[in-house]
C-alpha cells in the first residue's frame, strides 16, 4: 500500500529557486526509532540518512505498523505479509539495521486511534530514543498528490506518541508492563513531507539506499515493468539530487523537523 513519492521539491508552482535552504539535521544524539506504516516506506528516501547515522555508530530501530500484506493485487495477504516482512528484514540489514519490529496493524485501514498511539508509545519507551522519525502525516506529498490513510494516520499518531510516551498517567498500563515513561525524545523528523526544513547528506548512503530499495524485489516487480534496479536509482538519485539543490549541490534525505 505504498505509492511512489513524487518529487517533492520540483514541484513547478514552487520551484527550488525560491524555496529556502534546508538546514542539517542535529547530530548530537545515539538513539534513533522510524516509526512507519509499511515495509518499504522508509527505503523511498530515508534509508540513505538511515545508511550514514549507522556508519556514525548510531543506533536506528524500525517499527512498521503492518506488514504490508496487503500492497501486491496478485498475492493474498496471508501469503503477502511473511513475504514483506522479510523483504523489509533485509532491506534494513543493508543500511545498518537489525532490529525491526512490526506492530501487527491491518495495511490499508490502519486506523488513527489510541490503539496505535499506545503501540507507538509503548514502542518508544522500550527504545528509548533521542530522535524519532516518521513518514509524511499531511494529506498531501505537494500539490494535489493525496497521501494515504495509513501514512497520514501513523504520521500522525508518531507526533503524538513521541508526547504520550513521557507522560506517566497516559496509557498507565504501559508502566504496569515495565515500561517506564520516555520523555527523553528531542525531535520527530517527518520524511516526505512537502514542508521540509532539515536535511542530509546522502553521498555516504545513496548506492546502499539503492540495494536497500531493491531488496523489496516482489513488490517492485509487481509495481513496474522496468528493470528494478534501474527503477530503484532512478527514483533515489532523482530525488536525493532535486533536494540538493537546497542543500549546497550535495545529494540529499529531506525532513520536516518537529523539536519538542
Ligand atoms: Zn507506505
């Protein structure tokens, strides 16, 4: 359930040249979690920053809110979702990545809700992370792209989870499970988003990001008729260079910085 992002920042009525430069993203922190709602939506983009902070040492988890089971027309979601989580295990394996978990969501009518607020928030207060990130939660990419429901509700419900997880009396069953409260989340970066304000250098991570993206071949395959690998760095280097040009010329992952 994960369309193609278009390129957010050629858009014609709003071209790079009046549009701001972005400014790097913090770099004084150890501890991130990529909170999205399908396997492959942190490897339109971000896995190239993801490929870069794991070189630094830093650690990233993954958290996806379903399995993706139901993102290929030609497969049934039983046979679908062991597919893609497996698909997303490797993917994330190439940019640095071990651990990824899924929340057990139903792809394509996730809803927005205490539920996934819980689950997210349940998920930060295990990791304990500085930085959280997430997929673009407005309703558009830009323009009249619609978004869909699934990015825009766990986009969302990650904003406000990065709240709830240091808040004791909110979700008190959480702490009845050991969870203690998190308070310690610094900022939220929302890849995708058409209001970007941050962002970073891909040069380290862009070739990685390529494989990572190539690794979910099933649903590619089923997505175009192009060769995949030509599909994967046409889409990647297009776009890690479009943002670059508000970025100094240098390749580059685009966020939307939310500090708390
Ligand atoms: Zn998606």
């Amino acid at each position: 359930m994960t369309e193609p992002q278009p390129d957010l920042t050629t858009e014609p009525h709003n071209g790079p040249a009046t549009e701001p430069p972005l400014e790097p993203m913090p770099t004084d922190w150890q501890r991130a979690l990529a909170v999205v709602a399908h396997p492959d939506d942190l490897e339109y983009g971000c896995a190239a920053a993801v490929a870069g902070w794991t070189d630094a040492g830093r650690e990233i988890t993954y958290v996806l809110a379903t399995r993706g089971e139901a993102g290929i027309d030609t497969l049934e979601p039983a046979t679908c979702g062991p597919l893609r989580e497996q698909e997303q295990r490797a993917s994330a394996a190439v940019v640095g990545v071990s651990s990824v978990e899924f929340l057990d969501h139903k792809d394509g009518v996730i809803e927005y809700g205490l539920r996934l607020r819980r689950d997210i928030a349940a998920a930060i207060r295990r990791h304990r992370p500085e930085l959280v990130i997430t997929l673009n939660h407005r309703d558009t990419w830009g323009g009249v792209a619609w978004n869909t429901p699934d990015h825009v509700a766990v986009g969302r419900a990650t904003l406000d989870a990065a709240s709830d997880a240091g808040n004791r009396w909110i979700f008190p069953e959480l702490a009845d499970q050991g969870l203690e409260p998190w308070n310690g989340v610094r900022w939220v970066a929302v890849a995708g988003s058409a209001q970007p304000t941050h962002a970073v250098d891909a040069t380290p991570g862009l070739e990685r990001s390529v494989r990572s993206l190539l690794e979910h071949r099933t649903y590619i395959e089923a997505l175009t008729d192009e060769d995949p690998e030509t599909y994967c760095r046409t889409f990647l280097l297009g776009n890690a260079e479009a943002t670059g040009r508000r970025f100094g010329g240098k390749p580059a992952v685009a966020f939307e910085l939310f500090s708390r």
